[in-house]
C-alpha cells in the first residue's frame, strides 16, 4: 500500500483565525495522536497544555513531547483533537483519532481518505430491573432514574 497523505488546516482552539496549511500530511492507521511540527504550532500560538508526555517508541524506546490541542481540517470534515508538539527528527504524521473524529478512512484499493459514514450513535441504554439488575430493553435512559439508582441526596456539577 502507498502512503496516503491528507491537505489538512489547523487552527488554534483559542483563537480559530490563527492557521497554518500542512500539505502532504502523512496519515498513519496505528498512531493516535498527530504529530504536528512545535515550530508550526507555535508559529499559530498553540500553547503546550503538558509539558512532558511519554510515548513509546518502535524499538523498544521512549521519548516525552509536550502536547496542547488544535482543530484539526481536511475537507469539509473538521474536529478538536490533542496533538503533540513533534522536533525536527520526529515523524510528523497525522493519527488514526483524528482520522476517526473527522469521520475518514483510508481506502487502501485507491490509497485516499474517504468518507467513513455518519459518527455511531449510543445503543439505547437502559437501567436494571429491580428483579436481579439486568438491564431492561427498550427502556430509555433518565438521569432521574439513575440520580435515584444511586440514591444521589445532591446535585452533580
């Protein structure tokens, strides 16, 4: 399979004027996180949120990048994601959550994002009887009934 490569903008989530076009973005099925040049980050004022994250490395290694969070464009698909401030020997790469957030796929017959369909929705989730605590199909959910279930005495913020 050839690389598959996405035209993508990022936004600061801050201040969404502030962009920068990354063209020929590798994309990677197996990476969560983009890795994103910290030059290019700083250059639109993305601030690191952590300064110090751990990642694994192939060979058995591990390196800590900071991380901050961007929007993230391809098309007309768009999404918030977390991204990680990659140095120069670093792969940029732009990961499988964003790809999944944006709602794409790689078609690996024609070697380009596509279209992944509509996001999934929650099943229709219910709350157990009070015969055993199995749930009960078909029975909507209610944060009264489930306030109630934990016998909750105050609100959650």
């Amino acid at each position: 399979m050839k690389l598959v490569t996405a035209s993508c903008v990022i936004e600061n989530h801050r201040d969404r004027l502030r962009t920068a076009r990354l063209a020929r973005l590798p994309v990677s099925e197996k990476i969560p996180d983009p890795w994103l040049p910290a030059a290019v980050l700083e250059s639109i004022g993305v601030r690191p949120e952590r300064k110090a994250v751990a990642f694994d490395l192939g060979e058995g290694g591990r390196v800590k990048r900071p991380v901050g969070f961007v929007v993230v464009r391809v098309g007309s698909h768009a999404t918030a994601d977390r991204v990680v401030f990659a140095e120069s020997q670093d792969t940029v790469v732009l990961g499988w959550r964003s790809l999944s957030r944006l709602r794409l796929k790689v078609d690996a017959k024609r070697n380009r994002l596509v279209a992944a369909g509509p996001t999934p929705a929650p099943a229709n989730l219910s709350f157990p009887d009070d015969q055993g605590g199995k749930p009960v199909l078909g029975e909507p959910y209610s944060l009264l009934k489930f306030a109630a279930l934990l016998k909750l005495d105050e609100e959650v913020a």
